[in-house]
C-alpha cells in the first residue's frame, strides 16, 4: 500500500549524524535519510550508484579532484566506483538512494559503518 512520507516528521525522530534510516523500499533500492555534520569516510561502491539530494543544511561532496557544495532541493548521483566522502560543517538533513544492502561505508569497515538499519 502507498503512504506518503514525511522527511521533515522522520528528521524530527533522532538528533544523532551519520546513522542513516530507512523511510521506503524503491524497487530494488531504500530511500534512506541522515544527518550529516563534519566529515565521513572516504569510500566507494563497487557495484552501485548513490544519488544524494539535500533536505536541509549545505552538502559538501568531496571527490579525490573536486568538490561540489550541495544546497536543499539538489542532488547528486555518485557513479560505483568513484571515491567520495560526504561532510558538512553544520548539520546538514540528506535523503538518499542506495541498493538495499548497501553498506554506508563501502567496502571498508568503520566505527561509523551503520548495522543493522532502522525502519521509521
């Protein structure tokens, strides 16, 4: 059955970055939303893209030769494959798409690697 979602409601229901939830199944990929405040890891994804679209705040999408500032309402989509690391100064509300599975933080194994996702 569909239902609507809203982004700010679920933001409003935890305070901790880089925990990301999940808040709708799309095909065979989760619609996920995080808060983002100082830097992540650098990492990558193999065998899946990530499309990034900025609710609130300002998204800074680091890649090894570039950087793109994010503001609410853009997005970016990340081939597989390339290098990035998501960082904001201030906090900074995300909605993503990632293969359901998808490991937050690539092939790497972190302190900030999420297990175990939450359904809001």
């Amino acid at each position: 059955m569909s239902t609507k979602v809203d982004l700010k409601e679920k933001l409003s229901l935890f305070t901790e970055h880089y925990t990301p939830k999940i808040v709708a199944d799309f095909n065979d990929c989760e619609v996920r939303i995080v808060k983002i405040k100082g830097p992540f890891v650098w990492h990558s994804h193999e065998d899946t893209d990530e499309l990034f679209m900025v609710i609130d705040g300002e998204l800074v999408m680091e890649f090894r030769d570039r950087v793109e500032r994010l503001s609410p309402g853009e997005f970016i989509v990340i081939p597989k494959g390339v290098e990035h690391r998501p960082n904001s100064p201030e906090e900074c509300s995300v909605m993503f798409l990632a293969r359901s599975g998808t490991r937050n933080t690539g092939q790497h194994e972190t302190e900030l690697t999420a297990k175990n996702l939450e359904r809001l």
